[in-house]
C-alpha cells in the first residue's frame, strides 16, 4: 500500500545541468565541513546525485537554506550554486 501511494522520482546519475536542488547534506570530518551531498532536479523530471568538495561551495550551501536554490551538475557529478 505504502508503495503504491508513494511518489517516486527517476535518478539519473549521468544527468548534467542547471536545476534546483531537492535535498542535502553536508558531511563533516573531525568537526570540519568537508563535502555537500545533493538531489538536483531538472525540469524534465528527472533527479541526480551530486557532490562538492569546493570549500566555497560548501561554505555556502552551509550559509543558508539551499533547498530551493538553482545549481549547476558537471560532467564529474560535481555541482556548484548558481
């Protein structure tokens, strides 16, 4: 039943692009803020994974809410803000 009433999206590692980020997390070692992990949508629906290890990029994904904000995924799965 639960599946059944549950919307799902499509991942697809190989997408690249500019969309808005669904979800994420930052991930710290020893304290220290090291890589933002996030679900980027597209507007043809479908969804991807993508990482940063920029400490910039991380920094401001720790700045402010990012869900909502537009982010650009490379070809190396790496995503920066937009």
């Amino acid at each position: 039943e639960v599946e059944a009433t549950t919307e799902t999206i499509d991942v697809d590692g190989d997408q690249t692009g500019t969309g808005t980020i669904a979800a994420y997390t930052v991930l710290h070692d020893r304290g220290v803020p090291r890589r933002a992990v996030a679900f980027v949508d597209f507007c043809d629906g479908t969804r991807t994974l993508a990482t940063t290890e920029d400490a910039a990029q991380v920094a401001a994904v720790l700045a402010g809410e990012a869900c909502g904000r537009s982010a650009t995924v490379h070809d190396d799965a790496a995503f920066t803000l937009v």
